[in-house]
C-alpha cells in the first residue's frame, strides 16, 4: 500500500476538519459540576448567599474559559508525510502505532 497524493490531502482535510471542531477540557468542566454541587450543599448549611454568588461567579468564568477551543494550525502534505516518515513507534502512544503501520507504505 502507498500513499498517494489524495490520501495526503484526505489526511490533512480530516486533520484539518478535527481542529476546527475542537473539545471542551471535560476534566475541568467535570471539576466545575462538583464545585457547584459543593458550593450549593455549603449555601443550604450556612445560608451565605454572597458566598455562594462569589462562587458561582467564578465558576461560570472558569467555565466560559473550559469552553474556549484553542485553534490548531493545520498541517501541510508534507509536514504529514514527514510525520509518517519520521514518527517512532512507541507501543505506548496511538500516533506511534499508526505511524508505524503507515510508514512502509510512504
């Protein structure tokens, strides 16, 4: 099998494509669910309602901020080849393994 030079091209549009739809850090937004839930068991003990507005207030801009997607810059066809030449098989990392089974095909 060999790459060829629409396989490149497919290649960096799906790249491409993946960098624009981005992800929210579900980690962080998984910690700003439990801090909420937090925040509101200490409101319904202590009734300390600017507290719990400071909070949340703050919540809601680390949230804004989790939701932000950080653009990706596309790669060229050769930035690709060169990644699926050059790239050494860990066994540990899933770009190592598709790399490796890539590379006697460039």
């Amino acid at each position: 099998m060999r790459l060829g030079a629409e396989d490149i091209a497919q290649t960096v549009a799906l790249y491409a494509s993946s960098a624009d739809a981005g992800d929210a850090d579900a980690v962080t937004l998984a910690r700003i669910e439990r801090e909420r839930d937090r925040a509101l068991a200490r409101y319904k003990r202590t009734r300390d309602a600017a507290e719990l507005e400071a909070t949340m207030r703050r919540l809601d801009v680390e949230e804004h901020a989790a939701r932000q997607v950080v653009a990706r810059e596309p790669l060229s066809p050769a930035e690709v080849v060169g990644y699926l030449r050059d790239h050494r098989p860990s066994g540990h990392d899933a770009a190592g393994r598709a790399a490796g089974a890539l590379r006697p095909a460039c």
